[in-house]
C-alpha cells in the first residue's frame, strides 16, 4: 500500500473528526509531480512556473492550517490545565460533585 493510502487511512481510522487538520497530502504531491516533471533546462514552461506558483500557495495554506490548529489546541490545553489547576487549588473534586 501506498503512503498516500497509508495515511488516510490512518487518519481515518484514529481520529476522522481532524481529517481536515491533516496536510493535503495528496495535492501536493500531484503538483510536486507536474514541477518535478518540468524542463530540466533554465528555460521553464509556463506551465511548470504555475505549478510552483500553486504548490507554493498550497503550501502556505497548508502551514497557517497547521499554525491554527496547533494554536488552538495549545488554548485548549491551557485552559483545561487552568481549570484543573483551580479545581485542586480549591480542594474540590470531580467526584465529591456525584456524592
């Protein structure tokens, strides 16, 4: 099996409600494949600068979805942490909530 394959269905299989977080995997590839596949020259086809232009693009995109999920799980994360923190600084419990 393929990585491409691999990885979507790892993403699926483990955690489907981040499937869109995950990188573009396959989109990328196909334009790394069109650039790759370009003039080996100094002479590019407008075509082959387009490609990079796009990837180029994708990329950006596909790193300010990262830095935005990564942020907002670090929030999360602080939040959760400052909830506990309080919750144990006040002597209280989960548990004592049920009682």
């Amino acid at each position: 099996m393929k990585f491409g394959k691999r990885l979507k269905n790892q993403i699926q299989e483990t955690l489907p409600e981040w499937r869109d977080k995950f990188l573009s995997y396959k989109d990328m590839k196909k334009l790394v494949r069109l650039i790759s596949s370009g003039p080996s020259t100094s002479e590019e086809l407008p075509d082959s600068g387009k490609a990079e232009a796009e990837f180029i693009y994708l990329l950006n995109s596909e790193i300010d979805k990262f830095n935005s999920f990564f942020v907002e799980q670090e929030e999360d994360f602080i939040i959760r942490h400052r909830v506990s923190h309080a919750i144990s600084f006040c002597g209280f419990s989960v548990f004592d909530e049920i009682r």
